[in-house]
C-alpha cells in the first residue's frame, strides 16, 4: 500500500462561547475519518485552532474585565479540555492570535496584492457615536426595510429572509451602546474575488488524483451545485462573485494590515490561515517540511471538514486566497449539516442546547456519543436529529448487547478452562466471514459513509452473536467430552472480538485502547480486521469494558441544560377578536418551512384504536416505506375504513413519538381545523402518488 501524506483540519471554533454537541458533529466525524487513516498506515496530521479575531471577542473581554488575550487564553482551555473528553486526537490544537498567523496572514496578503488583486476604496459605513467604533452587519439593529419586523440585525431579517445592506434598516441602533449610528466614509482593502471567478469554475468543478490512483472530486455534488449559484449569475443578474472586504478598522482586535496603521484583517481573512499556522507550529515540533504541504503542485493531500453555513468562504474565497499567493489549493471540501436535537434546532431557551461539557459532568461516556453522530453521518450535507430515547436503545442494543457481550461470553471459558491460552482458529467460515468486509467497510470509512460503516459492522455482531446461539458455549462447559469444542468456539469468539474491534476502533478509541490491553496486544491497528490471534495467544483477564446507558443520566442531561427555559405562552395562538379563527401565529422564514418533510402517503388501512376515543391508527404506505400513524380525528370519521386507499398529506420528518399504552406514531396527518370543532384530512390531487414531497 501506497503511504499517503494528509494533513486535516476542521473549522475553527470561535473563541466567545462553549463547545456544544453541534461542535461535536464535525470534530468527531473529522477524528473518525483521521483515526482510520492513521489505522490504515498512512501518515495523516489533524490541526485545529481557536479562532480568536474579531469585534465581539474584543466586545465580550471588554464586558468581562479581561483582555482580549487573556480570554482567548482561558477559551482555548476550556475548549481543548472538551473535545479531549470525547477522545478529539489533535495532533495540535493552536490559536489564530499567534505569531504564525501573523506572519502567514501578512505573507498571503501581500502576495495577493503584489498578484493586483488587492484593491483599496473609500466607502460609507454605519458608525457608532458613543463607542467611536464602525459596527459590522451583526452590531447593527433596526427594522427591516421590507416587512418593517423589529430588532433585527443589519445583514438580514430573521422573520422574512430578505438580506439588506445595514444601511438600509429604518431606525437603525447600535446592538452595542443602543445609539443611533451615523454613516461616515472609511477607506478599505478589498481582495478582488470577482476577478478569480473563471480559476473558481473550475477549481469547484474539478478533481484530484491521489497517489493510489483514486480521484477525488474538491467538492461534493450538492456544494457544488451551490457554488454554482455563485459562480453563474442568473438573467436577472442575481448571484455572481463580488469582490471582498477584507479590513476592518480600529478598534479591532486582530492583525495590523501592513503598511496601513488602524486597518486590520477581517477575522475571515486571518481565520482559514490558521489552518496552516496550527501545522506550521507542528511541523516546528516535530520536524516536518511545511513547505512539501503548502508549496503550489504539493503532492500531499489537505481536506477540510467544515458545517454547511461556512461553505461560501472554504469553496470560493479560500481557494483563490492560496492560488492567488502562490500556494496549493485544498484536495477537499468536505461540509457537513447541523445537529437537531429531537427534532429541534439547538435552542437554549427550548433546552436542546447541549454543552459538550454537561455532557461529561453527568458521567455519560463520550464513546456512546462519538457511535451515535457516527451512525448518522454520510458523505451528503445532510441535518442530523439527536434523539434521546434512540440514543439509549441504539447504544444499549449495538455497543453493549452485540459488541462488548461477545468477549464477555467467551473470556471466562478461556481463562478458566484454558489459561487463557487461545486455540488455532484458522479455517472458522465465520472469521473468514468478518475478514472478508475489510475493504468494504474501509471504503465507507474512506468516503466518510459511517452510517454505513457501522450498519455493516452491527450485521457482523449480528452473525457472531447467533454463532454463539446455536453453539451455546455455556452449555458446552457442562458436558462431558466438549472440551475442544469448547475451546474452539470461544476461541473463535475472541478472535471475531478482536477483529469488530478493529472495524470500530475510529469510532471507539478509548474501548480500542481498552481491548487491547484485554486480547494482550500492543495496539490495534487495521490489519486485526483480517489477521487471526495466533495459537496459544495468551489474553489477560476479562474487565468489563462499557457499561449501558442509564435513564437517569439522561435525564440529569436535560435537566442540566435547561436553567433558562422560559416557557411562557405565546400570545399569538389566541383566538382573534371575532371569536371565529384563531389569530395567524408568529411569522418564520422559508428556512423554518424547509425543515418540514411533508410527503404524500396512501392510507393502506385504518381503524379505531381500542381504548381510545380519540385515535385512529393509520397504516400508511409512503412509497419509500410504510410506517404506522396515530392522528387525534376520531370524532371526525365514526367509519374509519372509509378513508382506506385514500391519499393524505403528512410530514415525515418528526421524530417517531410514543402514544401511551398504544404504540408509536411515525409522523403526523395534516388535517384542517374548522370553527365547528370538526378535523378534515388534506385533499391530494389525483395524480399525486405516494412518497411525492409537497411544498
């Protein structure tokens, strides 16, 4: 095998707030993807970094009595003491306020601009009176200039989506000091992106070959497509590339733009060059050759793991950055959705905001975490949901009842009866059965499909565990004469602990560490999913290795996450002043309506739920699958078999809930309430066939 030279990074996380398990979707999904490299034998360098630049770091050190620096210091501790509780393997987590940075920043910057693609221009921008500073779009608040909503920020509304300059708010005020900003002209530096628009074409549209031959495309199909919004104006010349502020003025905690006293680096310009301080450092460590990673042409490979809301600047910004000053571009963009948590986007004040800290404090083991985001996670830019109750059972069922229970059924007979001395297993059909999914699985590793991955994986268990079944080692034990058998079927069992070790040791590598003092290894590496535990391989004594998730540390999680919780009634579900409707609720954005999965679904059968008088049960078929429905409309259709072939509307994507003593429901019937208290099923329009999306 061809060693391949890597170096990986994942976004930077902001130095004003704390780690949560949205953090977490990224940092593990990067660590599985680099743990599996270094499984493989290849030499693979993950770098991360605080990002530590920008208005409100200089803003939240000034509202705690610190300094800048001295808030970034105490940040970047508490965040390096969070990812390492869920087994983050940097190979060095820096910060972006460093002399590196500084350096590289400065470097990249003047490269661009001796290129002429750095440009300065007088503009007018909103500045704040009483605190003598420009504000950014985020700094200023004021009514929205096309629905006239309130307090919303000056780049866009949250309550129609329409994005504005923040000049075109009406009654503007500073989120900071509350006055009224004034608009005064300020000359800034602009990197000239709009002139890199054909490199970018075909940058985001092309590929790598890597050193083993495989070709990998620099951005996935769906941020492609995106970027293409960008990179082709439509007819009405909407989209396309403009060029990019990259200054900002003083105060600003941040680099000192050379040759410009008072104008700094916009944090965004300095951020994406962290990447490459954080590996400068490391390769001043250890000795490595920095230049062989960022020289242009490097034969080495660079991915970034990123969430989909900072694709604009690692697809375009980011790429012409380093071709524009002479340095290698990435291999790959690899972006990623956003954590829900039961459905939910992460709120604090509808307690689904779940600090990464929390999460330790109440005892839960951060493996069970790291098994559950994995087992989610493709290679799309897909939301995942993080559901509590499916995060118990999955752990409980897959981990402790399918993994860890095969070396507990097998280690006692083997240092009982055998001094924990293992028998020659070559020949099992079933580890030539396990062996045989090496690749397989590798492959889904490598393409960053864990879901799969694992899917595969837990199908292996699966076989082990009814091997185990239908030879019933216990029983073994007590007869006369099974002696070898005996040793042989658990010496199998060891031997296919081993080698599911191996397949989960990205993903568990705490448990790796773990099962190897156990199986008498020095480390586990990739080749234990193929190769057997020679005869009279001796193990040590068997410790329990993972305990199961307990309800109440579940509970003690919500809990612990939920101090500001105000759950006050909305006013705008009250019925409105002719008694007859209730009053239209608070207006969302199309981003709100999106998350909805409504789908077409053919009613297969339903009838009344006995004892119940409000429920009916829908089996439903959605093409795709067919999934059970309980909907409140009982009153509504006294004969329910009427409804049976009949199209129905309902979403899709809620998370399965559990109606009492009767059974789960998969989703929810949209219906129509009328004033005479009746509920009528939405009407689909002939043609329509099940699985169909509605929007």
């Amino acid at each position: 095998m061809i060693q391949r030279k890597i170096l990986v990074t994942s976004a930077l996380p902001y130095a004003n707030g704390s780690i949560h398990l949205g953090h977490m979707v990224e940092h593990i999904q990067t660590d599985i993807w680099v743990r599996f490299q270094k499984l493989r034998g290849h030499q693979c360098h993950y770098c991360c970094a605080d990002d530590t630049h920008g208005t409100p770091i200089m803003l939240a050190a000034e509202k705690q009595n610190l300094t800048p620096e001295a808030l970034i210091e105490k940040v970047h501790a508490e965040h390096l003491a969070d990812f390492g509780g869920f087994y983050i393997g940097y190979d060095n987590y820096y910060s972006t306020h460093s002399p590196e940075n500084q350096q590289l920043s400065e470097q990249i910057y003047l490269a661009l601009k001796a290129n002429g693609k750095i440009e300065s221009r007088t503009i007018a921008q909103l500045f704040d009176p009483e605190k003598h500073m420009f504000l950014p779009d985020r700094f200023v608040k004021g009514e929205c200039p096309k629905c006239r909503a309130r307090d919303q920020y000056g780049d866009n509304c949250e309550v129609c989506g329409t994005t504005y300059a923040p000049t075109e708010l009406i009654n503007p005020y500073s989120a900071v000091s509350g006055a009224a900003p004034v608009l005064k002209e300020s000359e800034h530096f602009f990197f000239k992106l709009g002139e890199c628009a054909d490199f970018l074409k075909q940058w985001t549209a092309g590929s790598t070959t890597l050193s083993d031959g495989r070709t990998r495309p620099h951005l996935q199909p769906e941020a492609l497509n995106k970027m293409k919004e960008w990179l082709h104006p439509g007819e009405n010349g909407e989209g396309g590339l403009a060029d990019w502020d990259i200054s900002r003025d003083a105060p600003y905690f941040g680099f000192e733009i050379p040759g410009a006293p008072g104008k700094y680096f916009y944090v965004w310009l300095d951020a994406p060059v962290g990447y490459m301080a954080s590996f400068k450092n490391l390769c001043s460590r250890i000795g490595l050759d920095y230049g062989e990673y960022f020289q242009a042409g490097s034969q080495t490979e660079m991915y970034h793991f990123i969430g989909k809301d900072i694709l604009y600047f690692h697809a375009l910004f980011w790429p012409a950055m380093l071709e524009f000053s002479g340095h290698r571009t990435p291999t790959g963009v690899f972006a990623h959705g956003f954590l829900t948590v039961d459905g939910q986007k992460m709120s604090k004040s509808r307690g689904t905001f779940i600090t990464a800290r929390s999460y330790l404090e109440q005892g839960l083991n951060p493996e069970w975490m790291r098994y559950y985001i994995a087992a989610k996670l493709n290679s799309r830019i897909e939301d995942i949901d993080l559901n509590l109750n499916d995060f118990t059972a999955r752990v409980n069922s897959d981990l402790v009842g399918k993994y860890i229970n095969i070396a507990a059924r097998a280690a006692g007979f083997i240092a009982k009866r055998f001094e924990g001395r293992l028998k020659n297993v070559s020949g099992s059909p079933l580890l030539q059965q396990l062996a045989a999914q090496s690749e397989t699985i590798a492959a889904d590793y490598e393409t960053r499909e864990y879901a799969r991955a694992l899917r595969e994986i837990m199908a292996l268990a699966d076989a082990v565990n009814e091997y185990v079944d239908s030879n019933k080692p216990w029983d073994l034990a007590k007869q006369e004469g099974q002696g070898e058998r005996l040793h042989q079927v658990c010496s199998e069992l060891i031997n296919a602990f081993a080698m599911l070790t191996a397949y989960l040791a990205p993903v568990l590598p705490q448990t790796a560490q773990n099962a190897a003092l156990f199986l008498n290894l020095p480390e586990i590496t990739w080749d234990n999913t193929r190769g057997l535990l020679p005869e009279n391989h001796t193990i040590n004594p068997y410790r329990h290795l993972m305990q199961r998730v307990e309800q109440k540390q579940v509970d003690n999680l919500i809990k612990a996450n939920k101090p500001s919780i105000q759950t006050a009634a909305n006013p705008d579900t009250a019925a409105a002043p002719d008694g007859r409707y209730e009053k239209v609720a608070a207006q969302a954005g199309f981003d709100d309506f999106l998350k909805i999965d409504m789908r077409v679904a053919k009613v297969l059968n339903c009838q009344a739920v006995e004892g119940s008088t409000k429920l009916l049960r829908f089996d439903l078929d959605f093409g795709f699958e067919q999934r059970v429905i309980f909907s409140g409309i009982a009153g509504s259709y006294p004969n329910p078999t009427e409804l049976n072939g009949r199209m129905v509307v309902a979403v899709a994507n809620f998370a399965p809930r559990k109606m009492a003593k009767f059974g789960v429901s998969e989703g929810m019937i949209l219906s129509a309430a009328g004033t005479d208290g009746k509920l009528r099923l939405l009407d689909v329009h002939e043609g329509a066939q099940p699985g169909d999306k509605v929007g």
